[in-house]
C-alpha cells in the first residue's frame, strides 16, 4: 500500500495565505502562455502583452506520430522543454514526455508511471530560493548579527549568494584571506543558508517593525531577499590569516526567512519538484498526488486522494489546488485533507494555474481564461487566447520565456 512521504513536509515553505480578491487583467501582462489541446495534441504559444497567438505544432515523436489525449503539463523555468505526461492508447500506461517548447518534439523520459491517467501537474519551488512567478511579501529593514556554524555537511554547510552570482560557501571561509579589520566581504546577497552556532538559541535578528526573530542552534535557516551583508572573523593574524570566529552581520535589507535543511539555495533545476494528480483505483481512493523526478520520470506518492481532480496549480506552502468539475479544492499532504473551497459554476475548469498571486483558469466551454479566486468565483473579465480544449496552461514571464532565447540543457 501507498505510504505518504511526510518527511517532504519540509520541502514546502510556509503557507502564506493568498488573497481572495481577484486582480485586474494587469496580473497577466509581462506573461506569455504555453498550452497544448487534449484533443489533437497542439501546442500553442500566446504572447500576452502584444496579443499574438503562435501555431508552435502538434506534439509528435515523428512527424506522423501525434500524441493527443495530454491533459497535464508544469514547465520548470530556464530549460527549454515542457514536461508533459502522455497515457499511451497500447500499454495503457502513462509516461513523462519532454516537449520542445519550439517544435512540440517529443522525447519519453524513463520508465512508465503506471496505469492511470495524469490529470493535473504543476511545479513547486524549494524553500530558500527567489520566488519565481509567485510575489512572497517580504519583511524589511533586517539587522543583526549571527556566529557561523562551521559545519560543513551538505545539507548545513554555510552558503551564500550574491546579486552577481557569485556563492561564497564555508570552504572558501576557511581558506579566506581577509582586510585588516576581519572583513572578507561587504555587500548584496539573495539567499543565505546558515546554522547558527552555540548551544540553544539567538535572538540575533529583528525587522524594523520591531520584530525580533530566534534562531534555533539545531536548526538550519534560508534567507531570501535582497540583503545588504558584511563576513567578517573576529581574530586576524599574519598577512590577512582568520584564526577566529566567523560571523555575518546583516546590515539592510529586504528577507524572507524559513527554518529547515535544504541542499541547495542556488536557483538550479534541481531545486524544483514536478507534482502531479494520477488517476488510480485501488485501497478505495481515486486518485494520488505524486512527486515527479523530471529527469528520470521516477515517482512518489505524497497522498492518496478521494477524488478525482482535473488540475493542480501551487501558489508557495505546503497546499495545492486542485478542480474537480466546477468546484475548487485545496489538498494539504501535511494534514492528509481533501477540504472544499467553492464553486465556479463551470464545468470544464481542466486546466488552472497560478500567475503571481492570482488563479486562472481555463474553460473549455467556451474556450477563455478566466481570473479565479481561491473560494472557487470567476471573474467576469475573461481572455480569449486562440487556444481550445487545453488540459493544462502554463505561465512564463516573458523576458524569461524559451520561444525568445536559446535552448537550454534540461
């Protein structure tokens, strides 16, 4: 029997409510929208801003192979394919496809998932990297000071990224060569990764609303943000040598902090989960939410489900939102709940994502994205795309999107 995997709890970070306002079409601009027809397989770019609409292909592993029936696609930032998931009408089994952004080619990843059709996929981002497509309300004015652990296992290690790219991690510190004054560098950083050191805990940093935030000696924290620092060690002999302690100290600076151990605070691919909606029928449930290695095609299960859903989306935290007919639904694997949030009074809600804040959904009734809020409401104010039939949509800002930069290794 399924087991669900609660030791991915921590992946997720935490749970900020999303508003339950719809925004005006604004929340759209600067996106460009990829979707592909269950019905004939094609696969369609739309370019918000200028209003344009391109025909990229049916998707095919041969020019005279299409593959149709898709009705679940995520797409991880930054490569050039689309990860689909294809039920093939011979074995009866599902597979995960790449799809060529540019040419709909599709290639099978790895061994089969199984029997039963994936309905919904989206992608989830590790706690402790920049949100992408997806504003987090970060707290301001961050000050403080806090002794490094020195521990380097790869799941602790000190690691720090800076506006330019650069990472410092523990190792250069131990090697580092300082200024006079122990200072090894002064400047801007976007993610942090640190354990503090000491027994117990710190209250080494505050907000400049007063807030004041412990740091637990146990535990490991991500910072992300825009972070005005300074690495410096307090004991410097020789020509520049640091023989002491090493401390960061934050001196301005825009954050968002989360508790917990992450491998890797540089936006990479393999920061990002693919998580799915799989029809099964077995032990009494409908369906289960999965983990999806987009490199293997290798799944997990994180819960069985008691419905049926038609899509997925993610907006940050440990939830997911799923439809299942007009109705609106938020699956939480941590507490093991299926809850139900409203209706939109739709029927063919197949497809749903997140663009910032803001759900969208696309009706096949009549062939419109519509604005949706989290208690299930459409908004009035609807987009026609050019599109038809899509089981799932997929949101790229479009300084960011593959159709208008080079390939990218996936």
């Amino acid at each position: 029997m399924f087991k669900r995997l609660t030791h991915l709890a921590p992946v997720f970070a935490l749970i900020t409510t999303v508003g339950a306002l719809a925004q005006e079409t604004s929340t759209l601009q600067g996106l460009s929208l990829y979707g592909i027809s269950r019905s004939d397989g094609l696969l369609s770019h739309y370019d918000i801003d200028t209003q344009t609409y391109q025909k990229v292909g049916y998707v095919h592993r041969i020019l005279t192979d299409r593959l149709t029936g898709i009705d679940a696609a995520a797409y991880v930032p930054g490569l050039s394919n689309i990860f689909g998931f294809w039920q093939s009408d011979q074995d009866g089994l599902s597979y995960l496809i790449y799809i060529h952004c540019k040419t709909a080619k599709a290639t099978i990843v790895g061994r089969d998932m199984g029997p039963g059709l994936v309905t919904g996929a989206t992608v989830v981002l590790n706690n402790g990297s920049e949100q992408w497509l997806t504003p987090i309300e970060y707290q301001s004015g961050l000050t403080g000071l806090l002794n490094i652990n020195p521990n380097n296992s790869p799941d602790n290690e000190f690691t720090l990224v800076c506006t330019d790219g650069r990472i410092i991690t523990r190792d250069d510190l131990h090697h580092a060569k300082v200024q006079p004054d122990g200072v090894y560098f002064e400047g801007e950083a976007t993610n942090i990764r640190i354990r503090s050191k000491g027994v117990g805990s710190q209250d080494g940093l505050s907000f400049s609303d007063g807030t004041t935030v412990t740091t637990y000696n146990d535990r490991t924290y991500l910072l992300s943000g825009k972070m005005k620092v300074r690495l410096y060690n307090d004991h410097v002999v020789g020509n520049g040598k640091a023989m002491g302690h090493w401390w960061i100290e934050f001196l301005d600076g825009t954050a968002m902090i989360d508790g917990g151990g992450e491998t890797n605070v540089t936006l990479i691919p393999g920061e990002w989960f693919v998580v799915a909606v799989q029809d099964i029928d077995t032990y009494g449930y409908n369906s289960r939410l999965i983990t999806v290695n987009h490199q293997t095609g290798s799944t997990q299960t994180l819960m069985l489900l008691n419905n049926r859903y038609d899509s997925l989306a993610w907006c940050g935290g440990k939830v997911f939102f799923a439809t299942r007919g007009d109705k609106l639904y938020v699956l939480n694997p941590d507490a093991d709940t299926e809850i139900y949030l409203g209706s939109a009074d739709k029927e063919q809600l197949h497809a749903m994502e997140f663009a910032g804040w803001q759900l969208v959904s696309f009706d096949s009734d009549v062939d419109r994205l519509f604005p949706m809020t989290t208690n299930g409401t459409l908004n009035n104010q609807s987009h026609d795309v050019d599109m038809y039939d899509l089981g799932s949509i997929i949101f790229v800002p479009r300084d960011k999107d593959p159709m208008y930069i080079d390939d990218h290794y996936d």
